[in-house]
C-alpha cells in the first residue's frame, strides 16, 4: 500500500453521533476513528452534527471529513450532500450511492433487477399496516418471515416472526422507527457479512466472515454489547463458496454506485448453499466490535492504517472525472 502523506491530509473532522437511532455506536465508531487518527499524527478532531451545525466545518477551516455517522442524516445521503455544498472532501459513497443503499427496497429493487440473490420481500408502506394487509404478508412470504424498517441500520426495529399472531405487533414496531416497513423472507442458513474497498473497477472484497450469534440471534445486544458473538475469520468456507460470495458483493457494491468503503450483509441458505444479499452498509461501524476492521485485520491491515487509508481516499462527487462534453 502507498505511503500516506499524512501532513496533506490537513485538517480532519471525524464526523460523530448525530441524532439518528444508531448515535450510540456512531460515538463509538467515532471516538476509535479518532484516537486512530491521532495516534499517527493526523490533526483530527471530534465533530456532532448533532451538536453543531455543518458551516462550521468550513468556517473552521476543516480540509477533509471522516463519517463515522451510522443511519438517518449520516449515511443516508443528507450529510454527503451538504459536504458537496461546502466542498469538503468526505469518506465513504456519494449522495446517490448513500441514500439508496440506506433504504433496503430500493437496494433490494436494483439487485433484483440485475439478477442478484436477494430474498423475497414485500413492503408496506405507510396507510398499509392496517390488520386486514398484514395478515395477509405470510400468505406469500412463508413463516417465519423477518419484519424490519425499512431505513434503518443496527438491527433497531428488527423482529423475526414465527407466527400469523405476532404479525401485527411485528410491524408496529418497525413502524416506530420507519412508515414504510420491509417484510421479508427468511433464509436458514449461515450468516455471513463481506466488506470492500475503493470504487468501481478496482473494487475488492476482504475477506468474508462468518458470524456465529447465540442461538442464532445476531441482535443489537449480540453486535455491540455482548461478547458471546464469534466472528470466524478466516471463515471456514469452502474456498470456492468464499470467492463467489465476494463475486457477488463486489458487483452488488458497484450496481449502487459505491465507493471508498462498504460492507455487505448475506445469508447462506443451508438447503443448497446459495447466497443471499440482504444489505449495504456504506458507512460500517468502526467499533471494537465492528466488522470491517476485523476483516481487513485479517489481511494484515491494522485498523490504524485502515482509517489513514479511508481518510485519504475521502473525495467528492463533483471531483469526480466526467465523460467528455461532445464537440457542438
């Protein structure tokens, strides 16, 4: 990996917190960033959206943004492009890449339409979760069936559902963080999760890695909390069953436009071993917990030289090579 000039990379907010649903691991994520970044000398500092409004990064000079922000109003697009408007280089996708990814049906539209795996799934959107609909979701869905909002990150609102009964109270719940609620088809199988780095053809997965939860239920408690979590890296896979799981998220990265860094979420169907994207993660958790690092650990990368290398990559979309205009 090229030397990092570490002086050029200026002034550095780690953008921190927010006010979405996932602000405690977003100051997690951040205060790790942070403490990375200044152990090799970057002059970075700790910056709440949600505390500070965003000219203040121009007014105080800052060169370059780091977001460590997770959900709503930081991974969804919004942040980006307000950076796009105060012209301050940032980590991670661009405004379109971030706000698709963040909303599952649209992600899940776009695979489909390629003819990526993804599982079935029905949305219900709001005006739609009235009794008479919801019974009937697992009519077409099969049980169990998972219900979850539909923009939203950190397993919040997330509820797997046995049975017609808890339908109901399975979607409310969803709806509390999100009008527009995914049902989806639940995969029996192994859940795995596969990051990668940098844009477009020159995209690459780490390695995948398997994650094994207390029965089964890899929850907020079981991500960030608990350490009863095993995350198997190397993962154990058959060689071939690894490389065409990073075939796929590679090309499911570049179908949304991604770029800087991602992590995608799947399952392993254990009937017959197929693949299934469930979500793109654009801004991952970057937590003792989080699984990027761990990933990338895995290859040698220190989650030091991991950040220096995201924070150098940190750009604009309206810094980005355009196609020629065509001669009048």
């Amino acid at each position: 990996m090229t030397t990092i000039d570490i002086r050029g990379l200026g002034k550095v907010a780690v953008l921190m917190g927010g006010d979405s649903a996932e602000r405690p691991v977003s100051l997690m994520s951040g205060a790790g960033v942070l403490a990375a970044l200044q152990s090799q000398g970057v002059d970075a500092h700790a910056f709440d959206p949600a505390e500070r409004p965003l000219q203040a990064l121009k007014d105080e000079g800052f060169d370059r943004c780091f977001i460590a922000l997770h959900g709503r109003h930081g991974e969804d697009g919004t942040v980006q492009g307000a950076l796009e408007l105060l012209g301050i280089p940032y980590t991670g996708s661009g405004v379109m890449a971030s706000a698709i990814a963040m909303d599952k049906v649209m992600t899940k539209r776009i695979w489909a339409f390629a003819g990526l795996p993804t599982p079935a799934w029905q949305l219900l959107a709001a005006g739609q979760h009235g009794r008479e609909v919801v019974r009937t979701v697992p009519d077409g869905l099969g049980l169990p069936l998972i219900v979850k909002p539909a923009r939203e990150g950190s397993s919040f609102g997330v509820t797997k559902v046995a049975g017609y009964s808890g339908m109901m109270e399975a979607v409310t719940h969803a709806a509390q963080f999100d009008s527009d609620v995914l049902c989806e088809e639940f995969i029996e199988g192994e859940e795995v999760t596969c990051p990668v780095l940098g844009e477009g053809s020159a995209a690459v997965a780490l390695p995948v890695i398997r994650i094994v939860a207390p029965g089964g239920n890899y929850d907020y408690e079981h991500k960030y909390v608990s350490d009863d979590t095993q995350y198997l890296v190397p993962s154990g896979l058959p060689e071939a069953e690894e490389r065409e799981i990073q075939r796929i998220v590679v090309e499911a990265y570049r179908l949304l436009g991604c770029r800087g860094w991602g992590r995608a979420d799947l399952m392993i169907r254990a009937s017959d071993r197929k693949p299934f994207l469930l979500e793109m993660n654009t801004s991952p958790g970057m937590t003792s917990h989080s699984l990027v690092p761990k990933s990338a650990a895995s290859t040698g990368m220190d989650y030091e030289r991991l950040c220096l290398h995201l924070l150098a990559g940190a750009t604009l979309d309206s810094a980005r090579p355009h196609a020629p205009e065509a001669a009048a």
